[in-house]
C-alpha cells in the first residue's frame, strides 16, 4: 500500500549506498531536511531472515520517513524479508535492481536483474502480498550490450504491472564485466532524456531521477522537467549542507527557516551522548559528518580535528565542540 508520507518525501531522497547511508549517518541527514525521504543501505533478505535484525533493520523514530532497500531474487525470501522490514515500522521497502558488484552478480540479484523483468515481476508481486509497507524498485537503464530505449520501457511495463507504482532510475547503464562498482557510477554516461521520456510513457507511474545530480537547482530542473523525485547520493554524502539544508523550503515549500551547518553540528551532540553512554564510539558518527562545513569557511579546520580525535580511545563531544569552535573562529 503506498504510504503517503513515502511518496511525498520522494520528491528529493538521499540514496541507499553501502557502508554510508547508516542510521546515524541517517539522523544527521534528517536533522538538515525534515521530508527528504533517507534510504538504508542496501540489506540482502537472507541477511535480513537469518542475521541480527536489530543491527541490520534498527532505526530511530526521527529517521521517518525511512525507506529500507533489500537485495535478492528469490520471491519467498523477498517476501519474508519485506514482511519483517515492514514490521520494523520501514515506510518503504525497495528491491535493488542497480548494484553491480561482483558479489551482489554471483547471488545473481542487483542489476544483473534488469535482464530479468518477469522475475523481477514475481519478486515484487510476492513483497507486495506479504506486507501492507510500499515495494519500490530502483533500478539502472540497461546493463552491458542492452539497448536502454528498448529494455527500460518493457522493464518498467512488466514491473508495474506486477504492483509496483514507483521507481527510481539511476539513469546510466552498469557493466557488469570490466568495470568496478566504482567505475559503474561515473563511467557509463548519463542519459537524462530517456529517464525523462520514460515518465513521459508511464504518466501514472512515480517516477524519481537518479545520478551525477550535484546542486538542488539541478534537482529543482529536473521536477520542473516533470520528473515526480530526484535521488541524490554521493553529493548528499559529501556536500551535506549545500543538497539538504534548504531542501526543505525549496523543493517542499516549508515556510521554516533553513538551519545553519553549525546548528547541526550543535544538534548532533545530544544523539552522540546518547550513543556513546550506550557503549558506541563517537568516530561511528562523526565520519559522516566529515563533509559538513564543505566549501564554507573553516572546512579543513573541521575536517582535520574530527579525522585526527575522533577514533581516539575515550574520545566524546569535546572533540566535535573543539571542531566547531575551530571553524566559529575562522569564520569569525
Ligand atoms: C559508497 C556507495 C555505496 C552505494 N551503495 C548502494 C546500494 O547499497 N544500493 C544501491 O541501490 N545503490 C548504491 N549506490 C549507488 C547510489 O545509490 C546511486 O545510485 C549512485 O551513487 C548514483 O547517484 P549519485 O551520482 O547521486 O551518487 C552506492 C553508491 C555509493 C557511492
């Protein structure tokens, strides 16, 4: 069942994007937008089935709305992982039909999945009749010799058809030979128009952006060209401040005030108390927030005190309020 919050929030989502996009990384994002949709990194649902659920799944209530992404081809296992997902409290849970790499291609899911819509089409269908939660698909526009204008339509006809309503499209190909995961995001060029032309096709489908979108004017470009969202990822990761802390007003009309980065930092501290005092180390949280400050005044002050102290034994917010205090100064 589509969750409205969940579509609303898609307009502007940050990516799933492994061993980056975890719950704290998550928190700090949701401190700078209030209704950006935050996807988890990517979880396989054997994973989900038979590992820790609490330190695979668990969230915090201020992540909402919080979508989770699974990875896997087998339906029954796709439906039990989307059942428990979606008793987790995810507002959105969505399949991985985009990552390339070599150990996601041996399970035989990811984006090797783009040559296989019918199964696809059987995995949805069963995430959907095992949970009320909404099943996304993020998908590529083709892999390796594919022709996109050809695979994509029918990808997204055979898909939807099944149940699923919205996609996101990281709008260039993979190669699944020669090319690292790495490579597979920069390398295969971006082709826009066809992401464009599909949402042109399917009118009734909810259809989100994806790739290479560095400043929110391009985000902003791409909803006045008709797209439903835009994805962001790496430049969310990055340049936190610049893609989230006026998203809120500029892609979702909020009449509030943007907060200012050192007001994030600030924001923070009471989460990493909290973390720290149940056992965490404050460096789990602080690598996310390396890029805050990024081309504003006092960024290397911050960067280097956080990246110097913050994995020391022992180490707490003292480190993060030293940080700021390095940067008020240089501002100053
Ligand atoms: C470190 C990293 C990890 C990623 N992990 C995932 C993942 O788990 N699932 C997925 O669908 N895409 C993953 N991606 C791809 C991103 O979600 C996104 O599609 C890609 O980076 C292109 O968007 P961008 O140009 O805005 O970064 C990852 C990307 C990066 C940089």
């Amino acid at each position: 069942m589509p969750s409205k919050a969940a579509i609303e929030a898609a307009k502007l989502s940050v990516a799933p994007m492994m061993d980056w996009t975890d719950r704290h990384c998550r928190y700090f994002h949701r401190l700078m937008s209030s209704h950006a949709l935050l996807y988890t990194e990517m979880v396989t649902a054997p994973a989900v089935i038979h590992g820790d659920r609490e330190r695979l799944l668990g969230f915090s209530a201020p992540e909402h709305p919080v979508a989770v992404q699974l990875g896997g081809s087998d339906p029954a296992q796709l439906a039990e992982a989307t059942r428990i997902a979606g008793d987790y409290g995810y507002d959105e849970v969505n399949l991985n039909v985009g990552c390339p790499s070599d150990r996601v291609q041996s399970g035989s899911f990811g984006a090797i999945l783009m040559e296989q819509p019918a199964l696809v089409a059987d995995c949805v269908a069963a995430m959907i009749a095992a949970s009320p939660v909404e099943v996304t698909v993020k998908c590529r526009i083709g892999v390796d010799e594919q022709v996109p204008e050809q695979v994509l339509p029918d990808f997204l006809r055979v898909v939807s058809e099944a149940g699923v309503t919205r996609f996101t499209i990281h709008a260039r190909k993979a190669w699944l030979q020669g090319l690292s995961p790495k490579e597979n995001r920069d390398i295969p060029p971006l082709d826009y128009p066809l992401v464009h032309r599909m949402k042109a096709e399917f009118p009734h489908l909810h259809l989100s952006i994806n790739g290479g979108v560095t400043t929110l004017d391009e985000a902003e470009a791409h909803l006045a060209a008709g797209m439903d969202g835009v994805m962001i990822g790496r430049a969310a990761y990055h340049t936190p401040a610049d893609m989230l802390l006026e998203a809120d007003q500029r892609i979702f009309g909020a009449r509030t005030l943007p907060k200012t980065a050192h007001q994030v930092a600030e924001e923070m501290l009471p989460y990493i108390e909290a973390h720290l005092a149940a056992g965490g180390r404050l460096n789990q949280i602080t690598r996310h927030m390396l890029g805050l400050f990024a081309g504003r005044p006092g960024a290397r002050h911050w960067k280097r005190i956080l990246s110097e102290r913050a994995h020391r034994d022992g180490a707490g917010p003292e480190v993060v309020r030293a940080a700021l205090d390095a940067v008020s100064q240089f501002a100053a």
